[in-house]
C-alpha cells in the first residue's frame, strides 16, 4: 500500500478545486476560491497553474505556522491536532 501524505493531498484536492480564466491581454489568472487570497498569474495556462501551486503551498505553511483556520478540503481538515502515538508503539 503507498504511503498517504496529508499535506500533498490536501494540495491536490486544492489544485483540483482551481478555477482558471484567460485574461483580454492573453494571460492566464487562476485561484482557487475556497482558499481566499490563493491567486496566480502566468503568462501560459501551465506557467498559471504552476504559479497557483507555489502560492497555496506557501499559504498552507505560513496558515499553519500561524495557526490560521484552513479550509477543510476534501475531507482533509488540517486544523485538527495531530494524533501522537507513543515511542512504544513504534
């Protein structure tokens, strides 16, 4: 079974969520709306959307360091404690 990581799919069922428009001057602007202030530009859709994933993955970091309630995406709510097992269990 291939490990789940809950950051990366927290990220894709975000990136899933984006919403992509071509701008008059034939740039491309994404966000994705349940992540208010996630918003990118590039001058090529693929330019866009990779620019869209550097912002939310800093968004993510700076949200949890600060401890910023994050939207729950995709059944993945990040503001939850994380669960600690003991060293024994390991």
């Amino acid at each position: 079974m291939p490990a789940k990581y809950i950051l990366s799919e927290y990220l894709e069922q975000a990136m899933s969520e984006a919403l992509y428009d071509k701008l008059e001057d034939g740039t491309f602007t994404g966000k994705i709306p349940a992540c208010k202030g996630v918003i990118a530009f590039g001058t090529t859709l693929r330019e866009c959307e990779d620019e869209l994933r550097s912002t939310l993955e800093d968004w993510i970091l700076v949200g949890l360091k600060l401890g910023h309630p994050l939207p729950v995406i995709g059944g993945i709510d990040l503001n939850k404690e994380p669960i600690r097992e003991s060293v024994d269990a390991v």
